[in-house]
C-alpha cells in the first residue's frame, strides 16, 4: 500500500474547491470534526483571545470581534494531534504551547503551528503523559509523568530533561512553580514536594530536595507562586474531598485558614489574586490569603464544575467546565457561555444515516464479547444540529449499560432501535425513548443461568418490507424479527448452534440475513420472504472449511452487501468476498474468496495483515474499508485498486483505529475513530431511480471559481455529454454513480472560454434523457 504524503494531500485538500455540495457546509474534499466541546479542561488568556482546550480541540474567544472560534486537527492549519491535557501562553512570544496527553507538544504562534514531537517519539518505559505546563521567559516547563522537560519556546526545541525521582529514577511531577523570592522550583509530585534552588543543575536529582509539609500523605498535585508565599494542594489519592491547601511563608507551611476540603482542580496566579477551583466552586484569594470572590452557579439554572478557572486584565473570570463548555462571569455575576455544539462523547461504536441524518452509540464490547460497562449514550446530527440522549436527559437509559449497534428507520431517520449488550433493545422516536424491548414485551429472551435478567442484543437491520431483524446472544431463538405493526416473532437456529454467541447482521439482496459469530463461523438464515411460515425457512452454518464457506482468519469483524449483491467480509486476515450469496442454497460456489491487489507487480490478498474493522459502499460502488490500526482505505469497486488512503500522519483523521464507518445522501463518509467522529465531503453520492431532473452547480462559473462543476440527479451509468452551442464535443463521460464532476476543461485539457455550454444526459438503455446549460464566465 502506498501512503500519500501530508504535504500533498493537505495541498490537495486546500486547492480543492470550497463550494459546498449541501453536506453540513462542507466542500468537496474537505473534512469536518464532529467533536464534544462542553467538558473543556483548560483555560488561558492570550493577548486579545482567551482559549479553552478540550481533550479533543482548542475553542477561542476573540475579543477584538466577538467571535468564537475553534482549532483542531481538522482545521485548514490544524493541530497536530488530540488529547490535548493542558494549555498555557507565553507572552513575551506571543505562543500558546499545547500540551497533548501522549506527550505530543504543538506551539502555536499566530497563524504557524509549530509541532514537536520528540517526547512522544522517545521510547520511555511507564506512565508518559503531560500534566501540566508552567512558563517562565521564554522556557516552557512540562510537568511529565516521569520527570519534567524543558522546552525552549524561542528556538522551539526540546532544552533539556529533569529525572528527579529518587536515584534519578522517574515520579509523576503533576504541576511545577518558579518561587522569585527564593529563586526556587517548586514541583508537586505524587510522592511529595520537592524543590530546587535554579541555578543548580536542575538535571542532577541531588539538587531536588523534598519539602517537609504537614500531614501523613505525600501526594501533591497542584502548586503556585503567589505574592511572595508558595501554595501547594495535598491530596490523598483516590478519595474525594481530600484535599488541602499549604502555603509557605518563608520557611513555614501552615494550612491556608480559608481552604475546605473540597476536590481543588486548579489553581492560577492572575496579577494580584490568586484563583482556585474544586468540583463545584470558583474562588479568588486576596495576597493575604482571605477571600475576593467566590462563585457555585453561571445562573440560577446552571451550577459549576470548573476543571480551571482564570481572571483576565479585565477582572472578568473565564472557566473551564467540565460539563457545560467554557464560560465568562463578570461583575455582574451573571455568566455568558462560549461553546460549540457536538456530541455528548467522543466515544462510538456504531453509526448508522438515513439520508443526511446520522445516528451514532457509545458502547460496545471487547473483542471477545465481554462487557465494558459504559454508560448508555447515543447522539444523532441532522442540519448542523446535535441531539444528545443519556441517563443526564433520558432517565430510562440509567441502568442500560453498552449500546453497540444502532439502525435507523429507512423511512423516518429520527425513528432509530439500539441493541445493548445485557440490558435490551430500545427504540427511540423524535427525540424520546419510546420503549425498551425485553421479554416482557417481545420475543427477546434472557441468557439462562445469569439470575439478573441479561438480554444481549449484538445486531440489528431493517429489511426491504421495513421489518426489523435484531441477533439475540447466547439464547435459544438468537434471530428475533419486529414488524412495522409492532408485531414480534422469533426463530430456532438451534441446528447452527446451540445458544451461540452472536453480534452483527446483514441483509442481502435476496432478503437473506447473515449472522456474525464470536467464533469463525458465519450464520445464513432465508425465510424465502415468508416470516409467518416456518415450513419453507432454510438456515446454514459457513466455517473456514474449503466448500463450506473458506472463511478467514479467525473471526468475522464486519460485513457488507454492495451494489452488485456481493457480500464482502472483514476479518483478522484481511478483504473476503462471497461473489454469489444466493448460491448458499441454490447451489454454486459460496465460499469467501480473498480479494486480490496488485502491487510492485505482485498479486496480494487486500489488506491481509489488517483487522478490517468497517466496510461501506458509496455511490460508485467503491469500498471505504477501516481498520483497527491502519486508518482507512478507498477502494475500487473490485477491491483491486487503492484510490486513497486517510491516516492520522497524513490527513485530519482523528486515529488510525476505526470503529465504523457511514456514508450521507449527500456523499459525506463519517468515520468513527477511537477518538471520535470526523467526516470526508467526498462527491460520490447514489443515483437516482430516475432521470428526472438536473442539478448543475457552481451555474454561472465565475472568474474567481477554479474548482469543479457538479452535475447531479444521476442515473447509474448515465452518459454525460457536454458540447458548445455549436454542437462540438467538448467532454463527455459515464456516471458511476449519481453525480459527476466536470474540471472546466475541453478534450485537449485546456480551460474552457467564456460562453454557454449545453449538458445532455441520457440513460444506459437511451430510454430517459435530460439537457442542461452551463454558463461559464473568464
């Protein structure tokens, strides 16, 4: 496989054009985030902005025109990575360092960027994370899992290392303080305060001395310089509403009279006052130690849950919530909120879209099936807007635990069923949970021998006739199928197995639906379109065996039916396609051959090195194919060719490990990383039914205009002709799929001239047709 490089993808990508094709104000080939922006973890003032990081991307107020604004890897000149765990702003260089949890670093400087990346490419055994950053001149401290490195802001390099743990060994330096009055740093680690005079050789671990401060626990996590007096939190870790606040004053501590013993999260020098938050307060401390300002509430609605807090030159205090975004107090005591809309998480399991309409669920499972225990959320987006469902909203989603498939109504994209591991199939319409399906009320049955009432749901698909098909795990009836009336039935395929575990489906072409199972075998089940009558059903069961389905690897991670009826397979092992599943029963080869590639010369089976995670057919009948540590691959209709290949080094991708992958009416592919949702405006959309009517767009093109012309409305395999008013052929090519894309160019790849173009559209068979006209302006 080839990897195209950053520079040229990211070139390609800004060049393209910026039209937007309808798709949530994207353009053709350019990329959106589809990130949380309410549980912001760091708030800083630079200059005229004021920034706030969530775990995923930068938002940012700017003062000099009231916008709010955000940076992320998306973005044009984006960040270099996510997991962001800390900001801070070094003014003298007009940089706001970024600090990411794998130790990535990026500095920001007006419109550059500037990554470094050498912590996080040094191999360092243990726990390899940035806590926090202190910047004192032009040298910004990074407090690290095990030690703290020094970078220098001016040459934007790495300065130096400090391993000042015991012996030189590694310790969690969790915040650090540069102490003027004694020319000391300070650092809060979770074995204790240590200190270290700075003109000693801050490399050397003899030089860090532990402080002796009251109390029987070490851990220290939280520290500031502050009018002349070092204040340090002490917390025992692990439990709540430990904590308490130390300050040195010369060379006493004593705990600071005006403390409580709440959970503190930060605490920032801002000029002449010292700011500290806990889980559910933000306070301001006067230099002698008593109380400015204090606050529990934005507005008599919306309570606090500062992870950091600030006070800009203003006097106007600027949080970042943990649950609620970043907000703004001012005298008033009346807050104003700057945030983003998005999803509730950036955790996801599974999508599913019905035309523009996109659902997705935060749950799933290990790769052996075994509960993860994460709270039941989903989320939908339809026109920029997002809605969040969890136990917060919806409080009979509190017990459920694990919704790991989703599948949305053909016909109505805010009516959606969700499969749980354990806990049931619910259904949500227009915004609520209308009901949890359960044995009760269905034909769904309980796992024998548990005694809690565990109900695993590990697939669900909605057939042509609008009927819901949902997979039952480790019971007796493990396919079970609702109608549109609200009807249920179940069916044995105790032959296949007996009380198997089993996870995703898909239906065929000829209704048939195909079971996924934790082991290497692969269910098939036709009812021969006859639901009531059990008499005519047929049911086989695929394994590894050569004649009997040749399945690969070691189990199948995902399936999909293209447009042509094949069935393509992902596993441990790569790309497998059964070209015919109807010959399942009616006799023909069936088994999974490999889908073959050609590269350097020599004939490859697609990605068999891979965990294939998702495959997704657009418009073109091309496959999007994910995987879990590769990034995603567009490939061709046959598989036989790589058109693209999107990972975190060289595109917006969030991760290289995809968990699903969907495409949009109107051609946007989502794809649902480990570290979120991010999509990809592509131009291949499904044809139409029918040649009714064409859209033709940019139409005028004019002179500022240098991307393409859509023509959309398509039939499949429509021939497009384009010629001038005299009739002379200027391009012309065949529709794979429902909309092209013209470049502007004759047939001798020259641009053409100012003048009207006429478009005519005709059908594969001649028997439907269509004409337009293109106004082109230079």
């Amino acid at each position: 496989m080839k990897f195209p490089g950053r520079i040229s993808l990211v070139f390609f990508i800004l060049i393209a054009s910026l039209v937007a094709v309808d798709a949530q104000n994207a353009g053709y080939n350019q990329w959106l985030d589809h990130l949380p922006y309410k549980q912001c973890i760091s708030v800083a003032e630079a200059g005229s902005r004021i920034y706030s990081a969530t775990p995923y991307s930068l938002i940012y107020f700017d003062k000099t025109d009231n916008s709010l604004n955000r940076l992320n890897k998306v973005s044009p000149t984006g960040l270099s990575d996510v997991g962001i765990s800390s900001i801070a702003y070094c003014s003298s260089l007009n940089t706001l360092v970024v600090a990411y949890s794998n130790t990535n670093v990026d500095l920001v400087k007006g419109a550059d960027i500037i990554n470094i990346p050498d912590i996080k490419r040094k191999q360092i055994l243990g726990n390899k994370t940035i806590n926090s950053i202190l910047v004192v001149d032009k040298l910004a401290y990074l407090a690290c899992g095990f030690g703290i490195v020094v970078v220098d802001l001016a040459k934007n390099e790495i300065k130096d290392t400090y391993y000042i743990g015991s012996s030189g060994s590694q310790t969690n330096v969790l915040s650090i303080a540069f102490h003027q009055p004694d020319n000391k740093f300070y650092a809060a680690t979770e074995k204790g305060m240590l200190s270290a005079n700075a003109n000693s050789n801050l490399a050397y671990f003899v030089n860090w001395n532990k402080e002796n401060i009251t109390g029987p626990n070490d851990y220290t996590n939280l520290i500031a310089s502050f009018s002349g007096k070092v204040y340090v939190n002490k917390t025992v870790s692990g439990i709540w509403d430990s904590d308490s606040i130390f300050v040195k004053d010369g060379e006493k501590w004593s705990k600071l009279k005006q403390s409580d013993a709440a959970n503190h999260t930060s605490m920032q020098v801002c000029g002449d006052r010292l700011v500290i938050s806990n889980a559910y307060q933000v306070r301001s401390y006067k230099s002698d130690g008593t109380i400015d300002a204090s606050f529990t509430q934005y507005n008599p609605t919306v309570l606090v849950h500062p992870n950091d807090a600030i006070i800009d030159k203003e006097g106007k205090f600027w949080v970042a919530d943990n649950e609620q975004g970043m907000w703004s107090i001012g005298s008033d005591q009346v807050g104003q909120n700057y945030t983003y809309d998005g999803p509730s998480s950036s955790l996801v399991a599974a999508m599913d879209i019905v035309g523009k309409q996109m659902w997705a669920v935060a749950g799933g499972t290990t790769a052996r099936f075994a509960n993860l225990w994460r709270n039941a959320e989903s989320y939908t987006l339809l026109n920029n807007s997002w809605k969040n469902f969890n136990r917060l909203n919806i409080p009979g989603m509190d017990p459920v635990r694990d919704i790991m498939c989703v599948v949305a109504d053909p016909n109505d994209g805010n009516h959606a069923f969700m499969g749980s591991w354990g806990f049931g199939l619910l259904e949500f319409e227009n915004g609520a949970l209308k009901k949890i399906y359960n044995p009760q009320n269905s034909t769904l049955q309980y796992i024998d021998g548990y005694g809690d009432g565990t109900l695993r749901i590990g697939g669900a698909a909605i057939d042509q006739n609008n009927n819901l098909w949902v997979t039952n795990s480790e019971v007796y009836n493990i396919l079970s199928m609702r109608k549109p009336t609200g009807e249920w039935k179940s069916f044995n395929l105790s032959s296949l197995g007996n009380t198997p575990v089993v996870a995703g489906i898909v239906i065929d072409h000829e209704n048939q639906k195909w079971i996924q199972t934790r082991d290497l075998t692969l269910f098939v089940f036709n009812d021969n379109n006859t639901p009531d009558n059990t008499a005519d059903d047929k049911m086989l069961k695929l394994t590894n065996s050569v004649g009997n389905g040749a399945l690969a690897g070691t189990g199948i991670s995902c399936m999909t039916v293209d447009r042509n009826g094949e069935l393509w397979l992902g596993s441990d092992q790569g790309v497998t396609r059964i070209a015919s599943p109807g010959n399942v029963f009616n006799g023909g080869d069936y088994d999974a051959h490999p889908v073959e590639i050609v590269i350097d010369g020599f004939i490859h089976s697609l990605l068999a090195t891979e965990l294939i995670t998702a495959i997704t057919v657009n418009g073109n009948n091309e496959k999007w194919i994910g995987t879990e540590k590769a990034g995603v691959f567009l490939m061709s209709a046959d598989g036989g060719k790589e058109l693209m290949h999107f990972t975190a080094e060289n595109s917006p991708l969030l991760s290289n490990s995809i968990q699903s992958i969907k495409i949009s009416s109107s051609g946007e592919v989502y794809f649902g990383t480990s570290s979120g949702i991010v999509s990809y405006q592509d131009y291949k959309v499904e044809s139409k039914s029918t040649l009714d009517s064409l859209f033709i767009y940019p139409n005028p093109v004019r002179p500022d205009y240098q991307g393409p012309v859509f023509i959309s409305n398509l039939v499949n395999e429509s021939n497009i002709k384009i010629t001038d008013v005299s009739g002379a052929l200027v391009w012309e090519t065949l529709a794979q799929g429902g909309q092209v894309l013209w470049d502007g160019s004759d047939l001798e790849h020259r641009r053409v001239n100012t003048g009207i173009y006429l478009v005519f559209v005709t059908n594969a068979d001649g028997s439907q047709k269509k004409t337009g006209k293109i106004l082109f302006v230079r």
